[in-house]
C-alpha cells in the first residue's frame, strides 16, 4: 500500500476520546501486537555474519537493542554494523494508542515525534511517549521535527505548529491532502501532497500557502539537502513523471524511465554522499548518483517500500508492506526477517546526544500501534 492509497484505506476511523496524558513506556503487550517472537532481526545474505557480533536480544523482549557497542565507538565505526530492531506495541487502553503511526521524525534520539491515524501527535523523551495532541476524525500524514517543536501535516491541507509543553495549533491553511514536509535554510516549510507540492511561508506573524509545483500525481515524500530538493511519487505506467527536483531555485520534472509497469516512489532519503535512494511499489529500489544518473532494482515484488532513512552513506533501511525491512550497505540491498508483521509506514534515523551512536525509529501498526527503536 502507498503512503497515497493510506488515504483511500481510511473510509472509517475509530474515534477513541481521552484527554492528553502520557503513554506507558514500555508500554504492555497487546493480546494481538503482531510481534513475531524469537525472531531476533535475523539478516539474510551478507549481512547475516555481521549480525552475531551485536549479541542484539530477540525482538520478543521489546524495547531498544544493544548493539554490542561501547559509548566510545565512533559513528563511522559502527556504519558498517546492522541495527537491531525491538518491536514495542502501544495496545489499546488508557493512555494508551490504537491507531497506526504513519510518520515519525526527530532532533535526536530524546526528541522523537510520530504521528497517525484519528490525529495522534505523539512525542518520546528517550523513555516515554506522551500523547501531545489528538485530534478526532482526522489523520496526520507527515511530521518535521525541530528543536522546539515539531511540524505536522496532514489530511485537506492541515497543517499544525506543535511544542512538547503547548500542545498544537491548526494553522489553518486548508487545501490538498499533505503527506510529507520539509524545511529549507530560509525557514520555507515544503509540503508534498496527493496534487504537488505546496511552499508554505510566514509573513508579518501569517502563514500561506502556494502551490509551486501542481501536479496530476500523489507526491508522497521529500528530501532536502545541501540547497536541493526531491519529491518522489507518481502513478503506475510508462515513462510517468515520478520525480520533482528543485534546484537553483528553480523545478524541474524528471521522468526516471520508461520501463512499463512501475509504480510509485513512496520514500526518499538523502545520502551524506549526495546520493538520493527512493523506494516504492512492487519491491522496487532507486539511487540517483550526485551527477544526476538513476540506477534501479525492480524484482517485481507483491510488497510496496513504504519509507527509507539512513545514518551514513553506507548504512540504510528501508521499511513497508507486512513489517518487511532491508538494508542498504552502500552498493546493494539485503532484505531481512521483520520484528513484526503488521505495515511499517516510516523510519527515522537519529542519533543519541551523548555517544553519537545511531537510533532507528520505525512506525506502523494496523489494529494496534507498532514502533521499533533499533541501535
């Protein structure tokens, strides 16, 4: 499932009404998480040698993994080490979420924000999640994390102004369906959503918004870095525009291929090499080369990639359909055995303030709520 089709999936939504309060953290265990036990993150393929060094526990024990890292390891020392990702499940229950998380973003590892379906805002301190703000009927598709705050997007053009202390604010903008935003070095706020991307500026204490770049197709997740900015989507069919790139301050559309029976680029992450690595439909896999040159996988899947982050340019992961992970070691992707089997929608790669080791942060959920924390 695209992040796009998320919104034909969401015909009926439970509303579940409580005050805000904070979430249980480790939360209890659901009689249904979708948690496979004993699982342990097991990577197949050439990263399965490297994966018994980090003496990880199973992901049945819940929680962040150890990597078998001291706090001295360098973050350039441990790029070429997988993660290990614990599967914790918010279950239904006070205090508590049941809705599926549909994006999630931090600052660092203390500072993690994730948001969902019925307007869930959560925010995690490094031992808790704390429900911020709710709002009924509404889903959130895209969130942007700051210090201070955070950014959030969502369904007919919503768009909240959100602090840990102060709750969120609408800003009350309205439009097409947003699905994924981003912040230049101007303080432009970028949002992509089911008809292009929009700018959104502040002027005289007033926010607006404009479309700079409309589009027929879903733009279903960005990608900022260095002065440029990528929007993957687009529908299935030939030679389909599925890249907005902008540049110099100027668009252009870049049509990857021609190569029938493509879907859409559902996730976009920037490389500290200038690479971009997208991901989408049927399995496929992307990399657009700093000098503009794309290379693509496409084993013709029945699962979608949904989401993709990474720590350095030799280390990413890739999350989607049915709890499905892979990793990207810098030349090639390995998949491997999920900590769960329900939709992961997003993954956040952050890193803890004092060691500098990296922290994964994976959302999803369909009956209950489903976040991964990996190291």
């Amino acid at each position: 499932m695209t992040r796009s089709r998320i919104l034909a999936a969401l015909a009926a939504v439970v509303i579940v009404a409580a005050c805000p309060e904070t979430i249980l953290g480790p939360p209890e265990e659901a009689a249904d998480t979708g948690v496979q036990p004993a699982v342990d993150g097991a990577v197949a393929g050439p990263d399965a040698a490297d994966q018994s060094q980090d003496g990880g526990t199973s992901a049945a024990d819940g929680g962040a993994q150890d990597t078998g890292l001291d706090a001295g390891t360098s973050a350039g020392d441990a790029a070429s080490l997988p993660i290990n990702f614990g599967a914790m499940t918010l279950s239904a229950g006070k205090g508590q979420v049941n809705q599926p998380l549909y994006a999630v973003h931090g600052t660092a590892a203390d500072d993690v924000w994730a948001v969902g379906a019925n307007g869930y805002v959560l925010h995690y301190d490094g031992t808790q999640w704390t429900e911020i703000y709710r709002n009924p009927g509404n889903n959130n598709y895209g969130v942007l994390a700051e210090t201070g705050g955070a950014f959030v997007v969502g369904r007919s053009g919503l768009v909240l102004s959100c602090t840990v202390a102060g709750g969120c604010s609408d800003l009350g903008l309205g439009g097409q369906n947003l699905l994924a935003v981003v912040r230049d070095a101007d303080r432009n706020l970028w949002a992509a959503g089911t008809t292009g991307i929009s700018l959104i500026s502040q002027s005289g204490g007033s926010w607006s918004a404009s479309s700079v770049f409309p589009t027929v197709m879903p733009v279903n997740a960005l990608a900022l870095a260095g002065g440029e900015l990528f929007g993957v989507g687009g529908p299935s069919g030939a030679a389909s525009l599925r890249v907005a790139h902008r540049a110099n301050q100027s668009w252009t559309a870049e049509s990857t291929d021609t190569a029938s029976g493509q879907g859409q680029l559902n996730g976009a992450w920037m490389s500290p090499d200038g690479a971009l690595l997208a991901v989408g439909d049927k399995g496929e896999t992307a990399r657009r080369a700093p000098g503009g040159r794309w290379t693509f996988e496409r084993p013709r899947e029945t699962f979608s990639w949904l989401s993709v982050s990474g720590d350095a340019a030799d280390r990413a992961y890739a999350v989607g359909d049915g709890g499905l992970m892979a990793r990207w070691n810098g030349t090639s992707w390995s998949t491997f055995a999920p900590p769960v089997i329900t939709p992961l929608y997003s993954i956040w790669a952050g890193r803890e303030r004092s060691s500098g080791r990296a922290v994964y942060f994976a959302v999803g959920g369909s009956a209950s709520t489903v976040i991964l924390i990996g190291q």
